[in-house]
C-alpha cells in the first residue's frame, strides 16, 4: 500500500484539471461550494446533467478542506485507488489467503490501465471503487456464506454506483453466475432455504442508497416545476441512461473494440494471463467457483459493455479486479519459473531501450512528430525537455533492471513501472500544465484586458471558465455558438471602452473585421482570441448565418 500510494500520488499539486473531464467536474465543484446549491449540479448559468453529483459532492469536500482546487480535485480519485487495491486484497485473503490477496492486489497495480485511470479526477475511479466493493460483498456472501451483512453491503455499494455514474449496477451481475453454480450444485456455494426476505433485502438496500440522491432531486425539481428543472430530470434519468446505451451517440466503435484495449491498456497482466488458461481450464474443470465466479462476471461486463455502439475504453477498467483475481491463486507458481524471471527481465530491458533510444533521438534530431508536439503544448526548443523526460523513464527501467537481476526479472520489470509512474508525471506536469490546463492562455487574456476590464466568454470551453482571473460573464455553454456571440456582442456594446470578448476562433462570423481578433494561443487544440468593441463591421447583423464574405462592408 505504500509502494500504491507513491505511485497514485505521484504529481498530485503540480497542475491543475486537464481535459476532457476534470475541469468539467472541478468547475461543477467549485460552483457547489459557491453556490450552496448540491442537487442540482451547474456549468456555468446552466443546469449540468451528464452524470449525478456524487463524484462533485466529493471534490467539493476536499476544496472546502484545503481552501482550493489544486490538488484536491484528485483526492477522489487517489483514495478511489487506494480502497480500490485494499479490497481487492481483503477479498483475496479472504477467499484464498494472504498471499493470494497481495497478488490479486499487485496485479491490479501493475496494469497501466488503471493507473492511468486513477490518476485522473474523472468519475471512472470512484465508480470503480464501488463497483469493486459491491462485487466483494456478494462474492464473500455467495462463496463464504451466508453473510447478509456483506450481502447488502454490496448491493447498497452498486446503488452507489449507479448515483456515481449509472453502471453501479453492472455489480450486481455477480448474482447470475452464482444462480447458475448454486443449480448446478457447485461445490463451495453457499445454500440457503427460507431466506427470501434477506435476499429481497439487497434490493432495498440497493434502492436505499440510489434514494440518497434521487428522492430529494425529484422532490425538489417537481416542487419547482420550471422547464430547465424538468427538463433536468428526463435528460438524467432516461436520455443519459436508457437512451445512450440503446442509441449510443459518441464514440462509436466495433464490437471487439475492448478486446482490442485490454491488449493495449492492460499490461503486463494479460501478458501473465496467457499462462494462467490451462489453470483456469482445471479449475472449470473442478468446478471452482472462486476462480469462475470473477471470470463469468467479468464475461457477462465485457458482453455489457460491447453491446451499444458508443464506446470508451475506460468502460471496461472494473473488470480488471476480477480478472486479478481469478489469476492470483496461480501466480506464485508460475514466479518460481525461471523463464517468467527472464522473460520480465527482456522486457524490462526492452522498456529501458524504448523509452531511452525514442526519448534521446528526438531531442537530438527534433523530428517532425517532436516538432508538432513541441507547437501544440506551446512548449520551447521542440519540446526538448518533454523528450528528457521519455528518456529519464528509459532510465528508470534500466536502474531497475540493474538493481534486481535477472534472477528477479518480474520485480525488476515491476520496479520500472513503478519509476516510470513516479517519473513521468514528477517531471511532465510543470512542463505541460499551463498549455494543459489553459492557465497560460487565460493569463494573457487577463493581462491584455488590463485591470479595468471585463472579459465575457463565447464558445468556451469549462477550463477556460475554471482558471478565469477575475469574474467573467458567460452566455451558456451548450446553446449555440451563434446565440452566445449575438448575446456576448450585446453585453459589450452596453461598456465598450471596457468589455472584451473571449472566443474560439471556430466561432468567429464575418461581422469580425479583419485583423481586429487579437489571438491569446492554444489550449488543448483549441486557438481563442480577445475581440475588442471595435472588432465588428458596422451594422453587420449575424454575419455567418447570412453567409457574407469576409471582405463584406
């Protein structure tokens, strides 16, 4: 847990939120502790009804606990992580052994995609953690049973879940391949007889903690009955659930598409998993439902998951608990092969010449892609010192390689992804976060204003509002580009000598006079300018809509 704790929080206060997400949520946030307003999430001046608040609830606490926003919107996050691995631990303890708990437990570690996923404020973490704690409560009460206690424990966690981000319930999923093994007369199921009512009890538990939030939302909306309210509910309720897994609208992808992320974002753990099919072939065999338990959950998530056309690959990350799991009880058998040690070691040397050899050959050549990188992060020199920082991680696998040997090759390969995670975002997060996190930007912006001015938003972005130096007006977010800019040029014409308008350049109609948009730079691919009063053609009316040419008088 220690070695888990560096690793996770490695970087945490040297930059702020960075898109897509967790500038969204921070500002959510942030806007709850100003506002007082906890039911009803907001973006700005509108209502925010993508996800349920719980994972806002919980940045909101930890700013109101350390006075700001920097750092404390990946608390949740950390500690997401951190329950996460002890209850993948206590769970293997407690269905095999210490040991076998410690594995289950370094395996989820060591797989890239969920450090990756941990250390980002989005609400992938948090779901996670009760998905985990949801699937531990049922397996504890379905293979070490009867335990009702632990039974309601994880229904109560998977509606938990579904009030974090609406897939909680995929926890619950456990039940049918206990259901299939209890006919079946699987041997270590719990039986049970006359307990309907301790059963029936997981399904109020389950609707008890999904009613911490949902009662007094639909209490409070329908008491106000206003269209934006309503409006609210039907768009979280049913279009962000229902209707986007049945009529997926982004991310559209192939049905092998988590196939295909599993062999990019779960290493080294499928590398392991490979030499663990012939165990779990004897243990289907034997009819282990300790082992096949995890592994059909994890079937019936990924068949869950694949079904809607719209994909994301940090969907299948609650999977990954299971699947460690299900390999732990064979992993100390396979360690005492001296070709696995070997063949951590080759990989471990392998990382180190990657990492090493692509780090110094751009920073001595700056090629094209180094270049691009270089533009796009406004960074100097093509990006000479991010290039240090890929080579500084060749460098850690290496050392690592050098200090535990090829007797203890796993360790060592173990070591270097340790060093890389510690590395990369110790050295890359000052380097990247003013480009990032629009910091960079939004203090040219405030310089060129002076200290008179005020700045209203058009087509923007949630990072841009979140690192705003002063107060700033806003036209909405989701409305059209077009509305917010007629809005936006009828606020500045009421104090032109000192209102400015900040806008992304996609947003930018022919009423702009040429030359008159002062370009603030990029952030996250995304170029904005400051248009002053001055800036637009006399009576020019909703000059793209009208299609005039930029020369147009």
């Amino acid at each position: 847990m220690l070695i888990a704790l560096v690793v996770l929080a490695a970087g945490i206060g040297l930059r702020g939120p960075w898109p897509p997400d967790e500038p969204r949520f921070a500002l959510v946030a942030r806007q709850m502790l100003e506002s007082g307003q906890w039911l009803f999430p907001h973006r700005g001046s509108e209502l925010y009804a993508d996800k349920p608040p719980m994972l806002m609830w919980t940045e909101a606490f930890w700013m109101w606990l350390t006075g700001g926003w920097q750092g404390a919107f990946l608390m949740t996050s950390l500690l997401s992580g951190l329950g996460t691995l002890a209850v993948v631990w206590h769970l293997g303890r407690r269905l095999w052994d210490a040991r076998t708990g410690l594995y289950a437990a370094a395996i989820v570690l060591s797989s890239m995609q969920f450090v990756e996923v941990v250390k980002h404020a989005q609400i992938d973490p948090l779901n996670l953690f009760w998905i985990t704690l949801g699937n531990a409560g049922l397996l504890l009460h379905c293979l070490r049973g009867p335990n009702w206690r632990m039974y309601w424990l994880g229904c109560f966690a998977a509606g938990l879940g579904v009030i974090t981000k609406g897939v909680g319930v995929i926890a619950l999923l456990m039940l049918l391949p206990y259901a299939v093994m209890r006919v079946r007369r699987w041997p270590g199921v719990t039986l049970t007889r006359g307990d309907g009512w301790r059963w029936a009890g997981g399904a109020l538990a389950f609707l008890l903690a999904i009613a911490l939030w949902l009662v007094p939302m639909l209490a409070t909306a329908y008491g106000k009955a206003t269209p934006a309210y309503l409006a609210y509910v039907r768009d979280i309720l049913f279009h962000q659930t229902a209707d986007r897994y049945a009529n997926s609208w982004m991310h559209e992808e192939k049905p092998w598409f988590f196939l295909l992320v599993i062999l990019r974002t779960w290493i080294p753990t499928w590398l392991l998993a490979v030499f663990v099919v012939p165990r779990w072939r004897e243990a289907w065999r034997l009819r282990e439902p300790r082992v096949w338990m995890p592994l059909l959950w994890f079937v019936l998530v990924l068949v869950f998951f694949s079904i809607p056309r719209g994909k994301r690959e940090i969907y299948i990350v609650p999977a990954l608990p299971m699947i460690a799991l299900a390999m732990a009880p064979y992993v100390g058998e396979l360690l005492k092969a001296r070709w696995l040690q070997r063949l951590g070691f080759a990989l471990a040397i392998a990382c180190a010449a990657v990492f090493g050899g692509a780090g110094l050959w751009a920073w001595k050549t700056s090629p094209a892609v180094a270049r691009r990188l270089a533009a796009g992060y406004e960074l100097p020199d093509n990006g000479a010192a991010l290039w240090l920082c890929v080579a500084l991680v060749g460098a850690g696998f290496l050392l690592s390689a050098v200090i535990f040997r090829p007797r203890r090759g796993v360790v060592a390969l173990l070591g270097g992804i340790a060093l890389g995670w510690i590395l990369w975002p110790v050295t890359t997060y000052p380097l990247l976060d003013g480009n990032q996190s629009a910091r960079q930007l939004m203090t040219r912006a405030d310089e060129a204003i002076g200290p008179d001015g005020q700045l209203g938003l058009v087509s923007w972005r949630e990072e841009i509002l979140l690192q705003a130096r002063r107060p700033v007006a806003e036209f909405g977010f989701a409305r059209d580009a077009a509305l917010q800019l007629r809005d936006a040029r009828a606020w500045q014409a009421a104090d032109p000598a000192h209102r400015w308008i900040l806008i992304n350049d996609e947003a930018i109609d022919a009423c702009v006079v040429d030359g008159k948009a002062r370009p603030m730079g990029h952030a996250n691919r995304m170029s904005l300018s400051l248009l002053p009063a001055d800036a637009w053609r006399t009576g020019c009316v909703d000059g793209a809509s009208k299609g005039l040419p930029p020369d147009a008088p």
